[in-house]
C-alpha cells in the first residue's frame, strides 16, 4: 500500500457501503434482464434504457469499487481519456459502416 | 539525511503524486479499452449482416443463464473490494478469505463459459461457421482469458500470504493493483452483456 494510503482510506466507503452497491448492481441487472423480455412491448425505447442502465453501472464500479472518485484526477484523465478515444474511433466506424449504408 | 533519502525514495515512485505502478496499471487498463473496443465493434459489424450460415449467436443465447454468470462476476467484485478494504485493516485472513471467494466466482464464471461454449458447439456453431460467430468467439474469448489472467494473479496473492502469513505494505500495493484489473475485467463484461447480449 502507498503511503497516502491510510488517508485515501479514510474517504474510501464502508464494508456496508460497499454491499449497499453490490445490491443496486444486482439489481439494475434486473431491470436490464426485465427490458431484455419486454422489447416486444417497448420496441426501440429498450436499446437506450439498456445502454444507460449499463453506464450507471459501470459508473458504479469504476468510482466505487475501482475507488476513481476518491483518486487523484490524474489518473481519471488517463482512464477517461482511454474511454473516450475508443467510443469515438470505434463509435465512427459502426456510424461508417451500420447506419450510413442506410442512407444510400 | 534519512529523511531527504526516503523522500528521493518517495517521490522516485510518485513522480506524478500517484505510485508509478498504479499509475502504469490505469494507463494499461485505458488502453485495454482500444483492444475490447475492437473486438465488440467487429462482433456489432457482423451480428446484424444478412446472408450467415445459420445458426448465428442471437438464435442461441441463455438469457437466463448469462444473467446468473454476469450476477456471479458482479459479486466477484465486491469480494475483491471487500478483500482490498481489509487488507487496509491489515485484516490478513480476512483479505485471504475474500480473495480465495473472488478467486472461486471467477472460477464459477468461466465454467458458465466453457459450458456456454460447449452448448453453442454442440448446437452446430463453430468459430467457422459465419463471422457474426467468429467475432462472438473471439470477443467473449478474450474476455475469459482475461479472467483466467485474473484468478491466476489472485490465487498466486493468496498463495503468498498464506505462505508468509499476511502480505506486505509492497504486495498490499500488488492487491490494489490486481483489484484494478479485475474490476476492469468486471467493466468489460458489464459492456458485453449489454451490447451483444440484451440489445436487440
């Protein structure tokens, strides 16, 4: 452990916290799994309720249990920066080739 | 003068106020999002095209049983952060028993896998059989190697602490750093099973 450790600790959530987020996880993968069954019914409102289902959720790992949220914002710009430049570059090639050719 | 040495020391590993590992391990996990990030847009390519060799991945998917396999890696998660905050409490068979749970969830997920694997073969769909499969392969593949990866790590930081009863300050700094991975390996598959699971 680093020596900033101790007060890095100190800001870091409970033992109970912790469980407390496990459940909100277990249950928004619930409601996705619930959407999953619903799309007849809910057509294309599902893709959207699943993508921000997923992003909560992965914004729950990352700032809790990853601890991001209590770290310095050094390392969220790098880890940030990796996010990004890869939705960007993979999210323009799905636009290229899925929803151009659409269009003619 | 020990102290003008322990602060050459200190900030030799902390150039940048972060300890250079840990730094290094959030620079490796931002750039794994480029090597995943290849993967799901290959498999997203391919799933929806017209004209492949039947049965593609979409005809074949356990809802159900996926969802108990991504349950089991979420609470992998919490067992590892559980591991990490008692390592902090310098906790040590507490740390070990929360790191052998992580390590036998992860365990539990890559059964899932090996027996989704072997269903989806069984049912007649191979690697070669189109490329929406291949890319299904290959992506969920290397998400389970990445787990392997993992379990190894976690059982080899059990191993040592059970070997010299407890870990140091150096390997408490390696759990942290292998809490990292797994959580991110965590991440990924909670982006997998959104996007080539459930999204239609």
């Amino acid at each position: 452990m680093s020596e900033t450790a101790p007060t890095q600790a100190h800001h870091h959530p409970t033992p109970r916290q912790y469980v407390q987020i496990a459940l909100l996880l277990a249950v928004l993968t619930a409601i996705e799994v619930g959407l999953y069954y619903t799309e007849p019914t809910l057509g294309k409102l599902v893709t959207p309720a699943l993508l921000l289902l997923a992003v909560i959720k992965f914004g729950l790992v990352v700032g809790y249990y990853m601890h991001l949220k209590y770290e310095k914002r050094l390392l969220t710009g790098f880890f940030g920066a990796g996010f990004i430049l890869a939705s960007l570059i993979y999210g323009v090639v799905l636009v290229a080739f899925l929803i151009l050719p659409r269009f003619g | 003068m020990a102290d003008l040495a322990h602060d050459l020391g200190h900030s030799e590993h902390e150039g940048l106020g972060v300890e250079n590992r840990k730094l290094a391990m959030w620079i490796f996990l931002a750039s794994e999002f480029m090597f995943f990030g290849a993967l799901i847009s290959t498999y997203l390519l391919f799933k929806g095209k017209e004209g492949l060799t039947s049965p593609v991945p979409r005809e074949l998917y356990d809802i159900p049983f996926t969802s108990v396999s991504s349950f089991v890696l979420l609470m992998s998660s919490l067992t590892m952060v559980l591991a990490h905050n008692a390592q902090g409490r310098k906790d040590q068979p507490a740390t070990r028993s929360w790191l052998l749970a992580t390590a036998l969830l992860g365990m539990v997920f890559i059964g899932g896998q090996v027996y989704e694997f072997s269903t989806f073969v069984h049912e007649g769909m191979t690697m070669r059989t189109n490329a929406a499969a291949s890319g299904f392969y290959l992506l969920t593949g290397f998400h389970g190697t990445h787990v392997l990866i993992g379990i190894i790590m976690l059982l080899s930081l059990f191993g040592i602490s059970r070997r010299h009863g407890g870990l140091s300050d150096a390997n408490g700094l390696n759990l942290e750093l292998v809490g990292l991975y797994w959580h991110f390996v965590d991440i990924i598959w909670i982006v997998i099973f959104t996007v080539v699971y459930l999204i239609p």
